[in-house]
C-alpha cells in the first residue's frame, strides 16, 4: 500500500469552515491514491479551555484525570473531520487511540509512544477507509489515556509514519514552512525548502514553533521524511530530511530565538564538589529546565559565581527553591528578567571556521553585549538584553547572508 500520514494542527481545524477545507485537502490525495491516514490536534484554544475548567475544578486534579479531560479535544476534532468527508461521499470514521491502539510509557502528560497496533487499520485502510485518529494522545499499561507532551500530534503522526511504513508525513500548520528566522520580527526571512532533522531540531528547541522538538527528534531515529506546509496556501512548504541530502551552500541555515527568558547569578557561592548538582537538584525534581550556564571561579578557589538562565514562567518557584535551599551558600542572589536569546544553526559551521568569531564581531559593531554564551555541534547561542532582540536578529541575518 502507498500510505501518507497528513497531520493537522489546531489552526487548520480551529473552525468548522477550516474543517471543511482540510477535508479537500485529504480528498485531494484520496485521488492520487494513497492510502491516507489523517492525524488530528484538537481545535485551536480547545486544550487550553478544558486545562482552565480542570484547574477551576481544583488545584490539585488529578493527572491522569486532566489526560482523560484533554484528550477529548482530539476527539472532538476527529469526529467532525470524519463527519464531513463521509458527507463529501467518502469512507472515513474516527479512531479513538484506545482504538488502534496506540501503546505509551511514561508520565501523565509527558507520555512517548513505543507501540501502535496496525492489524486493524491495516484493514481498514485496503477496504478503501480513511481513519482520522487523535493525536496528543495514547494509552498506558494500566489501560488509562495519556497525553503526550504539548505540540504532540507532531509525534503521533511520526510514529504512525514509522509503523505504517509511510512515503512521507506531512504536517500542515498555519505557516507555509519554515522560515530563517520569525517572518513578524523581520521581513527579510526567507522560507528553506529543505532542513536537516538536527536543523530542525535545534531551531524547534530554539525557539521556531513549528514542529515539537521529541517529534523531529522521532523522525530523525525512525528516517522519516516530512514535509512542512500550510493548510491556508497551496505552496512548496519546506522539507525535513537527512543530513546528507541538503544541497543548500549556506553555512548558518537559521536564527532563532526566545523571548522568555530569566537570568539568575548566584554571587559568592561557596565553592565545593557537588555545590553545583545541590542547586540543580531542587530544580530538577520541579521540572524546571535550566539552559544556558556559566560558572566563574574566585582567584582562590574558594567562591564561585555561577549564572544560568531558565523560563521566565518558572523564576518565582526558582527563587523560591533556591532561597529555601539548606545545601547551598552564597552572598547574593541577582535576577534579570530583561533578558533574550538569540542563536544561529546550522550543520555547516561544523567544517567552517571562524563562525563564533562573525557572530560576536558582529554583535560588538554594534555595541550589543554578550551575557551568556552556549555551543553545540551546530549551534551558538548568546544571551542579550530584550531592547537588543530584533536588531540582533536582523543583522545576524543579514551576515550569514539569509537575506537573498
């Protein structure tokens, strides 16, 4: 069978006319005969309505009650979908994740798919059906639902790709692929038809909000082919594929960026072996994230300064963690919430030198500082002052020459 997973965002099914929309677009590739299976995220503002009636019905509802209560937005969405097509003259029903089904491990919320059942579909699909199945979501050992991560229709549709043994997944959204940087912060970004899976990756983590970081991460282990594209347009959108096949000359691809940012510094932090595990443990066991880090270590050995940033969202509990904090010793605590990140990625900076250097020659031109600095293989990260974000972004861009 010639199978092609088409996943839908909460935009594309945000209204019953864009339901009606995206049912042509399934119909179009119904003609082209493959065999297609629809993936659905609930209608857009639908998951964020049911977190606020869990959190009015308590502050401590259950986790695995709020998993039941959110995946009812994908069911929702499946049902009108399958709805219309059968309108429109074509075999199609909703498939329940429970269903197929589709087998989880991990926490509430947090869930990873490791197993989908095909038997049925399988079926299904030679029949001529058309399955709109719910994405978000899976089933766990104990037979409860389960939701993964926010933005996890993306790995739903991946891993159905992958057991299905799909030509291609397909990820429709409310942009027409992804851009060098965000279009509404300059209008020099230009679309990339093609990106590598560790591209993409980095500049998902980064801050572009295309796709979910753990699904492109997904289809790099299982090597399937995605497209980007817009439900709104009939444009090229942009692909996600190996590292190999990229043609593109340009050694940075992208630049990213985040808004929401804090940076803490602990000033005179006795320093000992293990004083910067007993920070990060409290943080750790709240699922606060901490990115960027730096440490600077006194003449003597004796005190250390240590910065790392977080999201902003998490600073009180930080503060709080830290203030409360019995391990730890240091003088004085500083906070700076005015602050951005700003990052270049790009696979070819792996064989070019002198990248770090144009990138913070060109922030100095500039009288822009640098706050904190992170690296990997394909990336280079710095910490700036909010004021600066776009201007740093805008030239950036123009260095690297992403705007041709």
């Amino acid at each position: 069978m010639k199978i092609i997973v088409l996943k839908f965002g909460g935009t594309s099914v945000g209204t019953l006319d864009r339901i009606v929309k995206i049912s042509k677009i399934i119909i179009s590739y119904i003609k082209k005969k493959y065999k297609v299976i629809v993936v659905t995220s609930a209608m857009s503002g639908v998951t964020n309505e049911l977190i606020k009636k869990a959190g009015k019905i308590s502050k401590n509802f259950p986790n695995s009650e709020r998993d039941v209560l959110l995946s009812t937005g994908e069911q929702m969405a499946s049902a009108l979908i399958a709805g219309k097509l059968c309108d429109l003259g074509f075999n199609s029903r909703s498939w329940m994740s429970w269903q197929i089904p589709i087998i989880t491990k991990g926490n509430y919320s947090s869930a990873r798919i490791i197993k989908i059942g095909t038997d049925q579909l399988k079926r299904y699909l030679k029949k001529g059906g058309t399955p709109i199945i719910t994405g978000f979501q899976g089933l766990n050992k104990e037979s409860r639902l389960t939701t993964l991560e926010r933005g996890g229709s993306d790995a739903s549709a991946i891993m159905l790709a992958k057991f299905f043994k799909a030509k291609r997944c397909i990820i429709y959204t409310d942009v027409d692929g992804v851009y060098t940087t965000d279009p509404n912060l300059t209008k020099k970004a230009k679309k990339i038809k093609a990106l590598s899976y560790e591209e993409m990756l980095e500049m998902s983590s980064l801050g572009a909000k295309v796709m979910q970081p753990a699904s492109i991460q997904d289809a790099k282990l299982n090597k399937v082919k995605i497209d980007v594209k817009s439900s709104f347009t009939n444009k090229a959108g942009t692909q996600i594929i190996g590292r190999k096949k990229i043609k593109d000359t340009n050694i940075i691809r992208g630049v990213s960026f985040t808004k929401n940012d804090a940076k803490i510094s602990l000033l005179g932090v006795k320093d000992k072996p293990g004083v910067a595990a007993a920070i990060f443990e409290p943080l750790y066991k709240n699922s606060i994230n901490v990115d960027m880090v730096v440490q600077n270590i006194s003449s003597d050995g004796k005190e250390t300064d240590l910065t790392f940033t977080i999201k902003s969202d998490d600073l009180l509990k930080t503060k709080k963690l830290i203030s409360r904090n019995k391990k730890i010793k240091f003088k004085k605590l500083i906070v700076d919430k005015n602050v951005s990140k700003v990052s270049i990625v790009g696979v070819g900076m792996i064989t070019t030198p002198g990248v770090t250097y144009r990138m913070f020659q060109a922030l100095a031109n500039k009288k822009i500082n640098i706050l904190v600095i992170s690296t990997s293989e394909i990336k280079i990260s710095v910490l700036i002052k909010s004021k600066n974000l776009k201007k740093s972004v805008e030239l950036l861009h123009k260095e690297f020459n992403l705007n041709k």
